[in-house]
C-alpha cells in the first residue's frame, strides 16, 4: 500500500513551527519545504516526520527537531555556494537541508551504522554534493579545510580547537556547549583573525553528547542524566500520603483559611505569589485572596505584577482614584490579552478600587507594572510627561527615540536588525534620555512626584527593552537574565519610593517567583525575581507556587496566535506534579519553610516539575513544559489543585458601556 503524501505536513510545518517561531531565511525556509524528513526516519515513525519533536534512530541517536535544525542552519549566516563541515551526520537530514543552501556539504559520523545509511538516503534522493565521512567528528575533516562554517550536531564540553581551526576567516562555526551533558547553550563562534574569536550565545538547547578526542569520552557519554525522563518513576507512596497528613486542606477559594498562612508570612516585606500557568483560574483567584488578606490584615503597600508599566499604570490610575487624566490606550489590549484582561483580574480590580476609596490618598494600595515588554507605551508616556513640564526637553525626546520609529509595529526585528549590523544600535540615545531625565529629577519632581516616578520609570523602561530586544538574538540566557533584573530593579525603585515601611506583592510566574538557583534554569546560568529577591532580602521575602495535575486551561498554540481553551494533561511519572496528585488530596497549601523535617526531606529529591506559559503544547509536553527543580529550595509555600479551570476573558460585550476610566474599557 502506497503511503500517503506528507507534503502538506511539511507545509504546515515549516509556517507554524519555523516560520512562525521567527525563521526569517528565505533559503532556509525554502530547503525545509523541500526536504522529506520522512525519508530520514525509520519507517514506523515516518507518520510523526513533521511534529514538533526530536524522534529516535539508530544507534541511540536522535533526528533533531526541525525547528533547531532551522534555526542552526540560518546562525550559520549561509548566502549560497559556500563549503560546510556538519558534524554528526545522525539520519543525514540536517546535511540535506544544508545541500539545497550551501555548495558542498561534508559530514562527519562517529557511529559507521548511521554514516553509511545517511550516505544511502542522501545519494539516493539525489542529494549529490554532500560527502559523508565515518570518523570521530570532533577532529572536523581536514583535508577539506578551511570552511565557511561548520555546524556541530551534539552537545560538546567546550569548543574543539580542531574545529575552530578549519573556519575560514570569516568563518562561523555553530555548536551547543555545555558543563552538563544534555544541556547546553547554542553558541555561534565567527573566526575574525588567525588567533582572533568572537562567540554569541543563541539559545538553551538539548543534544546527545558529542563523544570523541576533543568531546566526551564513551564512557561519560553513557553515564550522562541527559534524558528528561528520570530512571526511577516508581510512585513514592509513603512521601505522598504525607504530603496528604502535612498539607493544610480546603474545600474552596471562598471558605479557605488564610490565618495559619498570614501567620507563616510574618513580617516578610515582599511576598512572591505566583502560577504554574499564565491562564488558570484558580490560581488567579486564590493569589487575589491571600493578596487581599496581605493588604488588609499586614498593611501592604503595593501589588507589582509581570505586565507592562504603562498598562498598569492604566490600573493604577483607576484603583487609586488618581486625579491627573488617565493614559489613552486600553490597558492589555496586546497579545497575550487573556494573561490580565479577565474576569479574575477584574474582580480584584474593583476590590481594590473599592477598598482604596475608604482609604486616605497616602494609604492607597498601588498597583505596577514590572515588566519591560511595552518599548513604544513607554516613549509615548515619557514624551508625554516632559510636553507638560518641559517641552524643549520633550523636543529633544523626540529627536532621541526617533531612532526606533522603524521599529514600532515590530520591536523584535529591531534585535534582529541590530545584531546583523544593518541598523544602528539605539543604546546611546536611549541611554542619553535617561540620564538628562534623572539629572533634572528634583525639578521635575516638585511638580508631581507619582507622575516623575512614572516618566523615569519610562525611561527605564524604553532603555532596558532597547537591550533586551537588542540581546534577545544573543541568546535566552542574557535575555531572561536582563528582563528578570529589570523587574527586581524596577521593584526595589518601588520600595524606596514607598518608603521604608513599605511592603510588596508580586504577582508573576513561578518561573520568576521561585529561586532559580534550585531549579534547571539555574545550571543554564539564568537568575529570577525570586532569586534576586532571596539574595537581597533573605527571609524577608516569601515565596508561593503553585501547581495542577489536570484541567483546562487558557493558552495559544504559537506566540501571537488565537487563545483556546486546552486540557491540560495528567502529571508526568517522576513529577511533584504526580506525586502531590497520588497524594489524594484535592486542594491543599504545603509549608515548605521550616516544616515537617521528614517531608522536607523527602521533597528534597529533585524531580520534575511543570511550566505551562501563554504557550501550551500537549504534544510536546516534556520537552516543552517541564524541568528538574528542588521544591523546598524552590518556593517557601507551594499551593495545590488536583483539577483547575481556564480563566475567563473579558468579552466586549461586558465592556460596553464602562466609564472612560475603566482600564480594561474598549
């Protein structure tokens, strides 16, 4: 029987996962519509050619997803005609890909199975400009040196020095790096002179170890904890029944007691609240409850959330009864628009609007913004600001952030643009902006000081995601370390503004509230609010995560693209997430700082643990959604749902009519 066509798998393939993950290359995008990723497969797993996932060949290896096939293939700068080495020939897909771009290919295989298929397949399809060698890879080819680039196919140590000497001046070699096996950073290394490198981090990436005389030796290949799957799934049943016995049980949000919590929290400064997704309802309402409890039992001075200053500042202005006009725009009218925009965010929205009319207009609780997302809000409100206090200044503005006007409907491209040279870097003007906007800060202040505290957050604001969006092409690691110290920055400006007694919330993931330090994130270099927030404030920050084994929940398939409403899967085995399922508790809050020592202990293991973004892909979940992470060192109280409900946006038809000043007005 004929097997079906899977072209149309492919087409879709690359315009959702590749094209609609940023892939800009047009040979890139082309050679992955024509290449036949079926053919490199063995034949039972053909079906799956085009899913969004490493699949299994011989010889313990792996074809790489197509997505970071493509992205390898376009760091590698290829214009047509040049001469490329890959090393790890694998099935041969990525040397077929690389043979519609490039005028020859040669590739290196350690395992002689796989080399002498590949060589099969690729002559067989016609593929005739790529050469297939079987040797130890690590030691690059040559005899056919110097190369244009040269592209590595497994996680190395460190860079061999063998490979490095083949690249032509020019020359770009890209290949994952990484001090534990399995995990790695994808680095793009140019050669600029004959002893001269200049290397960029890309991306976190995960490959099999690249074995040989400049790699890992067999032996330590084979010991490595690369698999995301851990050895031992067994159920520990005895340390979930005590999950059971130590966990503070409750029926509902409504009825929940909150006095031993309050109790835990003490006199903590900054409470952390976070979410294991960015679109679940019982997250959202039990973080509003213990919030509201924080503000009106301890005093809080100020909720700070992972969302764009100048949209908060919308809410602010509402929940603080703020005299001065409010800014113009809707406030999370940007994708993802159900992350804040939403019945469970708009509940406490009113509460605090309520609850901040009884008070004095110093006692109003404010409501922030931390992230730095909202480049072009942010000029909008800094120009704004200075028309009315200076306007000559506001001239000056204007001339400055002209530099990023080409990229306001985009402000990723501008990294991109940035990054390849063919525009200009903004830091300078930006940067200049900034400190004329603090060297005036007393007089500016004298008129209003909550509206100065907002321009110069601003201003911070345009200078740090001028970076970010700049950096983010370096790599995840400078990204995420950028926007994650901006928003603990941006929270410790808040505190000193508020003063010494003040206290604060945080309300974001629990990829930012939880100590990075105990979690994968941290052996890939990444840092954290929370992390930060534990360094500087110690026991004086208290963190608070939370997590689900099944439900619903509210997510798109690609960034930018439609909210649906997806099941969420049941725990991985090897999990917290299964563990606290097996636990047959329904809803529980677990002490994690200083409780039960036997529990502790037990939770100390590390295990995996689940992260759904605005992103949700089921099919890929392990590889997309879950990491190793040790609770107790992670969070101080950990909240659980065995089954959870997406969050409810707000329709239009709930809108009509609201006053001018409702920040989530149409």
């Amino acid at each position: 029987m004929q097997e079906p066509s899977l072209s149309n798998f492919r087409s879709a393939m690359v315009e959702r996962q590749i094209a609609g993950r940023g892939v800009r290359d047009a040979g890139v995008l082309a050679a992955m519509r024509e290449i036949p990723r079926e053919e490199f497969l063995p034949p039972e797993l053909r079906e799956f050619a085009y899913d969004d996932a490493p699949l299994p060949i011989e010889g313990q290896q792996t074809i790489s997803q197509p997505y970071i096939v493509a992205v390898m293939v376009e760091a590698l700068l290829l214009k047509g005609s040049e001469k490329v080495l890959e090393i790890g020939a694998g099935s041969g897909y990525g040397a077929a890909v690389l043979s519609r771009i490039a005028g020859e290919v040669y590739t290196v295989e350690r395992i002689a199975q796989l080399a002498e298929k590949a060589a099969g397949v690729l002559r067989t399809l016609g593929y005739l400009n790529v050469h297939v060698r079987h040797g130890d890879g690590t030691g690059g080819w040559a005899e056919q040196r110097p190369y244009d680039a040269i592209v590595v196919t497994a996680g190395a140590p460190n860079v061999p020095d063998a490979l490095k000497s083949q690249l032509k001046i020019g020359g770009r070699l890209v290949i994952p790096v990484g001090k534990t096996p399995g995990l790695q950073e994808l680095l793009r290394v140019t050669r600029l002179a004959a002893d001269e490198y200049r290397t960029e981090e890309l991306l976190d990436v995960r490959f099999v170890p690249l074995v040989g005389a400049e790699g890992w030796a067999a032996g330590e290949a084979a010991e490595q904890v690369a698999p995301r799957v851990r050895k031992d799934l067994s159920p520990d049943v005895a340390l979930a029944k005590r999950i059971g016995q130590v966990g503070e049980r409750f029926d509902d949000i409504d009825s929940v007691d909150l006095e031993p919590l309050m109790q835990r929290i003490g006199d903590a400064r900054i409470v952390l609240i976070g979410e294991a997704s960015h679109g679940t309802s019982e997250f959202y309402r039990l973080r509003e409850r213990i919030t509201r409890a924080l503000i009106a039992w301890k005093g809080f001075s100020f909720v700070s959330i992972e969302g764009d200053w100048p949209d908060a500042a919308r809410i602010d202005h509402y929940v603080r009864h703020l005299e001065y006009a409010p800014s113009e725009w809707t406030a999370f009218a940007r994708f993802p628009t159900w992350m804040w925009r939403n019945r469970e965010v708009g509940a406490f929205v009113d509460w605090l609007r309520e609850y901040n009319g009884e008070q004095e207009a110093a006692r109003r609780v404010a409501f922030y913004g931390l992230d730095l997302y909202s480049l072009y809000n942010s000029i909008r409100a800094v120009l704004d600001y200075l028309d009315d206090v200076d306007p000559e200044a506001a001239r000056i503005a204007r001339l400055r952030y002209g530099c990023l006007t080409p990229w306001q409907s985009d402000p990723a491209t501008y990294g991109r643009a940035a990054l390849s040279g063919s525009y200009r870097s903004c830091e300078e003007h930006v940067a200049h902006m900034l400190s004329d906007l603090m060297e005036k800060r007393h007089a500016y202040a004298r008129h209003d000081g909550e509206r100065f505290l907002d321009a110069v957050q601003n201003a911070k604001l345009v200078a740090g995601a001028e970076q970010y969006y700049r950096i983010m092409y370096y790599g995840s690691r400078a990204s995420w370390n950028l926007r994650d110290t901006h928003m603990f920055e941006t929270l410790k400006t808040l505190l000193d503004h508020h003063g010494p007694a003040s206290k604060a919330i945080v309300w974001a993931h629990n990829s930012h509230i939880g100590n990075a330090a105990a979690t994968e994130m941290g052996m890939r270099g990444e840092i954290n609010i929370g992390q930060l927030c534990r360094d500087a404030f110690g026991d004086q920050a208290y963190s608070i995560g939370f997590g689900t084994d099944h439900g619903t929940v509210a997510a798109a398939t690609d960034w930018d693209g439609e909210m649906e409403v997806k099941h969420v899967r049941p725990a991985l085995a090897g999990s917290y997430e299964r563990l606290c399922h097996e636990s047959g508790a329904a809803r529980f809050l677990l002490p994690l700082r200083g409780a039960d020592a036997d529990l502790i202990a037990g939770l100390m293991k590390p295990r995996l643990e689940r992260a759904i973004g605005v992103i949700y892909r089921p099919q890929t979940e392990l590889q997309s959604h879950y990491f190793e992470a040790t609770l107790p060192r992670q969070f101080d109280e950990y909240v659980w749902f065995d089954e959870t409900k997406a969050v409810t946006p707000l329709t239009t038809a709930e809108l009509s009519g609201a006053a001018e000043t409702y920040p989530f007005g149409l």
